[in-house]
C-alpha cells in the first residue's frame, strides 16, 4: 500500500493504477463501517483509494474539528489489511493550498436536515469531495449510508460535475445491540452508550409500525419522538419523515420514506436513519443485549 500527502505525489501515484478505480474518502478513526465501504470498492473496483482528511471547511465554528479524533496509525494498518492500494493523506495546505477561494454549493438539497442544523457544512463537504475527486478520478466513489443527506447530495454533485460514474451508498453498520457505528461513538461514556442505543430503538419502532401499516407521517414521526422522550439524557435535534430523493417533509400518506434523527446524547451529536419501505437487515435482526 503506498502512501501519499502532497498533490503532485498523489498524481505520480494515481498515474500508477491501472482499471477502474473506487475511491473511499474518509476523516479517519476508522471503524468497521468504512472497512465495509473498502471491501465493497474492492469487489466492484480493479484498485482501490481511500483518502484521510479531517476536513476544516466541513466544521461550524463551535464544534469538534480541534478534538476530532485520530488515530493515522491504526487506520492505515487497517487499510493495508484491508487491501487498500493508495492512501492519501494531506495536509490543509495539500487540499486548500495558499489563496483558497474556490467554494462548491449544492442547492436545494442541502437546507434541510443536517443542512439547516449546521449551516455550512456541505458548503464544506461539497468542496473538499470536488477537490478529492477531481485528483483522485475515480470511476467509482463509495460512501456510507448512515450519512443519508450526505450521500444524496455527493451523487448530485457526481453527476453534475461528471466527477465519478457512480456513487455506491453501503448500508450502514452497526454494533450487536443496534447503535450505529461512528468515530463521534469515542465521546460517549458508559452510561451515555447505554443512552445512546435510545436512537436506533426510535428507528425500529418506526420500521415496526410502518410494517404494521401505519402510513401516517405524523404518526410515524410521533412513534419516533415518543421513544426519544422516555431517555432523558437524549436532547433531540430532529425528527424527520422525508422523501428519500428530494428529502422535502412528508405529509399524510407515505410510501417511500426516510426516517432520519440527530440526537445529542452527552457529548457527541448522533444521526441515524432508515428507509421504512426498503428491508433494513442490521435494524430488523433481533438486537443483542450482551
Ligand atoms: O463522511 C465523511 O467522513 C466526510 O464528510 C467526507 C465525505 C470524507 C468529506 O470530508
């Protein structure tokens, strides 16, 4: 596995790899849900490239870009077992070299959600992914499903910009009792853990009655702050019921709906979500209490 910082490295490098190329960006502390987004690009791709980044732009000014955690030798242990062929690993000045002034918006999609709750951030994301991509060029990018706004904004801006030819969105992975995996997971202590597992029982119980044949948004979305209210450590941000392309709210009747939480759980603000009309095998299996 090679590992590169500066552009002009990572040029020679990318020059070097021959086939299709999937590329798997990521701001490092890997867990296994990255692992999972490698192994996906390894099956469908020749060569594989992730990139570590804890990307500044994508930070508010009152959140955890100083305390982010990291961990750059573990992860690229991780990668090279993992079979990853090329690592970039910049520094801010690789990514946004001296008289950065070049901004990436997305509209319509990114004032909503995670957009209306952290203002800037994928004016943030959107632009350290263009730079990514356009050294990178990759045929194919791969990206978690956990971040759900995040993925449906980074395939507009693939397609758009003819970036990559695909965006592959994995699903999410989570750990035996339910709580999906996350580098923000290391702010949480034993009793906000235990709290935390409060945010995919929301999800389920919204899965199980949509299963049952409840259709109603504010039903469904009312099922899901019922459970957020009965854990007193969980300060909720949003509770939405959304249409999974367009992620506008959805009103009366749904057939295809995203439900999608941001919870403060102690120290880290956690997201999760789920597509109630897709199987979600992680959410549905029976969750381990051990
Ligand atoms: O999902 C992430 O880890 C980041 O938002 C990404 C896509 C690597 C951009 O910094």
């Amino acid at each position: 596995m090679k590992v590169v910082t500066t552009r002009a490295e990572l040029r020679a490098a990318r020059a070097g790899l021959d086939g299709s190329v999937g590329f798997v960006p990521t701001m490092g502390y890997l867990h296994d849900g990255h692992l999972a987004l490698v192994a996906a690009a390894r099956e469908r791709c020749s060569a594989v490239v992730a990139s570590i980044f804890v990307n500044p732009t994508q930070f508010g000014p009152t959140e955890d870009l100083a305390a982010y955690p990291r961990d750059l030798d573990r992860d690229l242990a991780r990668l090279e077992a993992a079979g990853v062929d090329l690592v970039w690993t910049p520094a801010v000045e690789d990514v946004y070299p001296p008289g950065f002034a070049t901004y990436v918006d997305v509209e319509g999609l990114t004032g909503v959600l995670e957009g209306a709750s952290r203002p800037g951030h994928f004016r943030g994301v959107a632009t350290v992914v263009t730079i990514l991509l356009s050294l990178v060029r990759p045929q194919m990018m791969f990206v978690g499903r956990k971040d759900l706004q995040q993925s449906v904004v980074l395939r507009r801006l693939a397609a758009d910009l003819g970036l990559a030819d695909e965006v592959v969105v994995c699903p999410t992975v989570r750990e035996p009792d339910g709580l999906a995996l996350s580098s923000r997971n290391a702010y949480l202590d034993p009793e906000h853990r235990r709290a935390a597992l409060v945010v995919s029982t929301a999800l389920r119980a919204a899965r199980a009655a949509y299963r049952d044949g409840e259709r109603d948004a504010v039903t469904l979305r009312r099922i899901m702050h019922d459970v957020l209210a009965a854990e007193p450590r969980a300060e909720v941000d949003y509770v939405s019921l959304a249409d999974p392309d367009t992620l506008v709210e959805l009103d009366g009747e749904v057939t295809r709906a995203a439900a999608s939480l941001a919870v403060r759980v102690g120290v880290p603000r956690l997201i999760d979500n789920s597509l109630l009309h897709d199987p979600d095998p992680e959410l549905d299996r029976p969750m381990s209490t051990a």
